[in-house]
C-alpha cells in the first residue's frame, strides 16, 4: 500500500477555514439557542451568525497579517557542523588494518 500525498499548502490562506466557521458558530451559539425557544426569528439568528462570522474573519486576517510583525523571525537552531577529514589530506593517517 502506498502513503497517501498530502495536498500541496497554498501560498495564500483561504478566506475562511473550518477554524473560523467554528469559532462563528460557538460565539454565536445563544442566538440558535434563543431561535430554537422562539425568543428570535430563524432570519434574526442567522443574520448574527453572518455578523460574527465576518468579524471572525476580519480578525483572523489581521492575525494573519500581523502575527509575522509580532513574533519576529523564529529563532534557527544552532547546528554544529563536525570536519569531516579529507582522505586525500596527507597529514592523516590511513585506518589501520
């Protein structure tokens, strides 16, 4: 059996993710909650979820935009590189045996 390929990563992020759609809807949760006990129109509650997922949005894309600006450059791990002798150095000896 082969691996599955994992899809290539976009250069540019989609608009909204699943993330996003989650977050509208846990924040926007009571209006479904007040619609389903009749205290709000089914159009009420929807148009609340549209607002909010268009603030969720418009955060997340100035997350986006900005995060890079806050968080610097991410620190590189030192890598030590060892010399590797050259076998055709004449200073070292050849392996014994």
């Amino acid at each position: 059996m082969s691996a599955r390929k994992r899809r290539p990563v976009p250069d540019t992020p989609a608009l909204i993710d699943l993330r996003v759609l989650f977050v509208a809807a846990v924040v926007s949760a009571p209006a479904a909650y007040r619609a389903g006990q009749g205290l709000l129109t089914p159009d009420q509650a929807l148009v609340r979820f549209v607002v909010v997922l268009a603030g969720c949005t418009a955060l997340m894309a100035v997350l986006r935009a900005a995060w890079p600006l806050v968080a610097g450059e991410p620190a590189t791990p030192a890598v030590e590189t060892a010399e590797i002798p050259d076998q055709a150095d004449p200073e070292v000896s050849p392996p014994p045996g």
